[in-house]
C-alpha cells in the first residue's frame, strides 16, 4: 500500500527556494492511498487522520469491480452502510482533468458533516469468488480555507501536455476570486521553476468556472521527475499545497489494430478460449505486462501475461478461458474490450518503476459469442434444487425427503447419481444414490431420495444442504457438484427416528438407567457440576438430590439396562 499524503509537503529539492518564500506550509486537505486485494488476501484497513473540519469526503474507487467497504470512526461506531453513496461513473463522464473523486469506475463515497477529529478507519474487501482488483481511497476535509493539488495523473510521455488544478474551499462551498498559481520544478533544475496560472474561468483547461477548481497546464517539460507547488492566495490568507508527476520517453504504444478470434484447440465445434488480438508498436525494448478488459455490463473479467518485446511491430494476444467467461460474463456477447494496457516492467535495477507505456479504454465489441459455442464439459451439474417430503405409512411422521436438481449431459449412456443431505455445520446426515438410463444429450431431472429416519435420528434441524453430488456413466463424462442448494427449515422431530431428549439420560442413548447415574456421580465427586442438563431436581445446583432424582426417571425398575432394537 502506498500513501501520498498532502497535508504537509516535504521536499527534497534544493532547501534553497524555501528559504526565500516568507510563508508556512500548512495545508492541503487531500491524501491519496492505493490498496491491492486478492482471493488470499481480500480484506485491507486503511486509516485516515482527520483534523477539525466542517465536512469530510472519502472515496473509494476501483476501475475493475465493485468493493465492499465499511468505515468506523474514532470512537469506535460503525458509519452506517446508508451513509455509503455508490455510483458507476463511465468514461464519456470523466472530466478532461481526471480528477481522482470523479474517476472512470466504481465509487463508494462517504459524506460526512462535522467529523470527528481523530484516526478513522475504512475497511475495504472483494466480495468471494471476486478476481485481484487495485483501487485507490480518496480524502478531502473541508472547513476553513483549505485546498489540495491535483495533477490528472501521476506520468505522462513526452509531448503531453500536463494539467495541474486546485481544489479550494472555504467553510465547505467552493473558494471564489482567489489568485492561484503552480511553480513547477524539475528534479536537477530547481532554481529555474516554470510558473503558470491556474484559473477557475471555464476556458480550457477548466472545464467550469465557479466551482472551486483552479486549473491550468504546461507543455513541452523534457524526461524527469518533477514537484508541483501551488499556491492560493485569498485576501490576506495563503495556502500552499503540493503535487509530484513524472515525464517519461514514450516506451511503446497500442495501435488501433485489435482483433479477436475464437479458438477451437479440438476441433470439436466448440471454443476453448477466445483471443483478444492486438498490434503494439514498441520504441524502447524490454519486459512489458500486456492486459486486457473484456466487459459486459457491469461484469468484468481481467487477463494479461508477462512477454519480453523487442523494437518495432508485434501483434500481442491475451486469452480468455471458456470457463471463465462463462464464470465471470455468464451470458452471450458480444464483448466490451473496455480497456488495453501496455505495461513497462524494471528489468535488474531496482531504481526503476513499473510504468504504463500506454492504455486503450475503449477498443470496440467482440464477435457476438453465445456461451453455447464456448467449450464444456461432457456433464454437468447445476445449481438450484427443489424438494418434497413423503409419509409414506401414515405415521404423522416424513419417511422420505427427495431432493431434485437438474444435469446438461452430452452423451447418453447409463450414469449413476449420489449426493449427501448435510447439516448446517457440514455433518453428513445420510447419503442416497440412484442409477438411470439418460437417452440422449439435453437437460435432465434426477432425484435422490433420503431416508427420514437418519434424519430424524441424528436429531439435527434443517436447512438441510444438498451436496456432493456426483455422477458417473460413459468415459469422461463424470461431473462432480460440492452444493446444489437447501432445503426448507425442516425441524429433526417432524421425520421419522426422532427421539425428544429424556432428562437424566446423559449418554443419549434413549434409556435412564445405571450408566447415567455413574456418570453423574463421577462428576458430582470430581467437582465437575457446571452442566445444566445434571440439575435434574431444577434446584439451581448439582449434587446428590440431583442422583436421588435421577432414580426416580430409571426407565427401568432399579436402573436395568435397557435393550435397544
């Protein structure tokens, strides 16, 4: 995790430009971090130290899935979750400066008035069966005169052009008729600082006037790393805040040739992957990461591989599983490629970064893919499940709880079927199996019929799960499915089996007799009488009335053992 924080710039360019400036450095109002989760490691905490403010903002935002996330103030209370406002901001929405609270992806944003001065923590997690996701949390505290510097992103190439901005505020409303500007200094160069004005007019590059955005931007900076020092000036206050931004060669660049091609590795009319091809154009040769988006709605699926690239031309493919597609997507295309990266990765120089050579955020629709051309296997199981309770003797009592739940075979032939009905802490209840002829490929209804008596016996309540479920039959065409769903709440005492415990019969073994007045015993005289269920007389204590009581329950006359059947 990597933290930027602005409330206080620390420089490490020459002292000497400070020294002239007859002001303190207080200020900004903005801190930055970005966090990383994956399926090992999907929670993070971030902290936030939050001065006396009128208003706090804090934003959560990922360009790839959507995140849970919960925030807990000084005191330790939870933010309610109603306090969240969760938006989807695309990218014809994003403002030309790309400012971080209003960035293309999913947003979790926090509002909150008068916050506590303190350490405020969020906690930020995918939910399960979620991909690796990076995101990025946000901060402004408003109150008073205070302001933070932006610039639209952190590295740009040669030629660009780089834009810089404040964001001002006083008492919490947008700060107007300030005088801002940004000095910016190259690292080698300090005593020679470009200046320009920033401006909150609405001509380019400020897109409104009036809203508290002072904006500006310079051309033409040659490769280096460079500080940003803006400063705002509003009657007799001043404030200073600070940014940092690197100019770098450009590395290499995606051209607009992207392609993509469903491969079918078998030859059996079905596709096992699909490509995304597409043409990269490389100046400075080395290891790239290549990455690739596909989107349908608000799915998402990410994939890239790690490839050395030499000069020139070179068309790149990223595959995209059947299985995954199905998984992730789960319905027909065709397929947003919604973004294309290009990657540099340091090579045996740890001074190095990791930079991004170049991104395509829109690069067109697949083919229009039907799930139904993309690879499977020969049978499978699928999710979902009913089921019905059967007395079969008319006892009052159910006999029979039959599970049904749905297979896609591929092959006839003559399978066998099993599956468990478990309680909710995974005990296996009882097991069933079936055997059957499937006469041809589709969709069929199978059955599993589960004794109630186990049921009833084991004295557990449902839901029951029904899971495990396995079927066999032609060559290669086993499947197999942990959980196809639940049943009812069924309590253990409407199946046949059950036996409604009996006071004083602490082996559970459906008899009162002289093996449960030795077991009470030996507790009474090892001192271990902390079990409610030995305070038989319903005194509040456990000891020998408690036997004299038990004598009286024997199932038996004088505690005979009883004979099961």
């Amino acid at each position: 995790m990597f933290r930027f924080t602005l409330f206080l710039i620390t420089i490490s360019f020459s002292s000497n430009i400070f020294a002239q400036l007859d002001m303190n450095m207080p200020l900004g109002n903005r801190m930055y971090d970005v966090f990383q989760l994956t399926p090992g490691v999907p929670m993070q905490q971030l902290s936030v130290y939050v001065s006396p403010a009128s208003s706090l903002i804090i934003d959560i935002h990922t360009s790839a899935n959507p995140v849970n996330v919960a925030m807990v103030d000084p005191s330790g209370i939870l933010v309610p979750s109603s306090s969240i406002n969760s938006f989807t901001v695309e990218s014809g929405q994003v403002p030309p400066l790309g400012a971080v609270l209003f960035a293309e992806g999913f947003h979790s944003q926090f509002t909150i008035d008068n916050p506590v001065a303190g350490e405020w923590l969020v906690n930020v997690s995918i939910p399960a069966d979620s991909s690796a996701t990076t995101g990025t949390m946000t901060v402004m505290q408003t109150g008073g005169l205070q302001m933070g510097a932006i610039v639209s992103r952190p590295t740009y190439n040669i030629g660009e052009s780089v834009v810089v901005a404040i964001a001002a505020f006083d008492t919490g409303a947008p700060l107007l008729g300030a005088i801002a500007k940004a000095n910016v200094y190259q690292h080698g160069s300090e005593l020679t600082p470009q200046t320009i004005t920033l401006l909150d007019d609405g001509g380019m590059p400020d897109i409104q006037a009036g809203d508290g955005l002072y904006t500006g931007q310079i051309s033409g900076l040659s490769a280096g790393d460079y500080l940003v020092e803006t400063v705002l000036q509003n009657g007799s206050a001043r404030a200073v805040s600070g940014a940092q931004f690197e100019i770098i060669p450009v590395l290499g660049v995606i051209t607009d040739n992207v392609t993509d091609t469903g491969i079918d590795t078998n030859a059996d009319g079905l596709f096992e992957r699909i490509d995304i091809n597409f043409e990269v154009d490389i100046f400075i040769p080395g290891t790239y990461d290549l990455v690739v988006e596909l989107k349908l709605g608000t799915k998402t699926i990410l994939n890239g591989k790690h490839v050395a690239l030499a000069p020139g031309l070179s068309m790149q493919a990223i595959s995209f599983s059947a299985e995954d597609i199905k998984k992730r997507l789960s319905a027909d295309g065709p397929y947003e490629i919604s973004d294309i990266r290009l990657i540099k990765i340091p090579e045996h120089d740890e001074t190095q970064r990791t930079r991004l050579a170049d991104q395509r955020n829109d690069s067109g629709l697949t083919q229009a893919y039907q799930l139904l051309q993309l690879q499977r296997p020969l049978t499978l199981v699928l999710e979902g499940l009913s089921e019905t309770v059967s007395d079969t003797n008319g006892s009052g009592k159910f006999d029979v709880l039959t599970a049904r739940f749905q297979v896609d075979v591929l092959q006839q032939g003559s399978y066998t079927w099993s599956g468990s009905l478990k309680a909710q802490d995974g005990t296996t209840l009882v097991t069933a199996s079936r055997k059957g002829f499937l006469g041809a490929a589709g969709l069929f209804n199978l059955s599993l019929d589960f004794q109630g008596k186990a049921i009833g016996v084991a004295g557990i309540d449902g839901p029951y799960t029904i899971g495990d479920i396995g079927i066999y039959g032609p060559p290669d065409a086993a499947a197999i499915r942990h959980e196809v769903g639940q049943t009812a709440a069924y309590t253990a005492s409407q199946f046949e089996g059950f036996l409604a415990p009996l006071p004083g019969d602490l082996n559970a073994d459906g008899c009162v007799d002289r093996a449960d007045l030795d077991i009470l015993m030996g507790d009474i005289r090892n001192g271990s009488v902390d079990n409610s269920d030995y305070d038989l007389n319903n005194d509040g204590s456990v000891n020998r009335a408690d036997a004299r009581t038990m004598v009286g329950l024997f199932t038996n006359p004088r505690g005979a053992v009883c004979v099961i059947f």
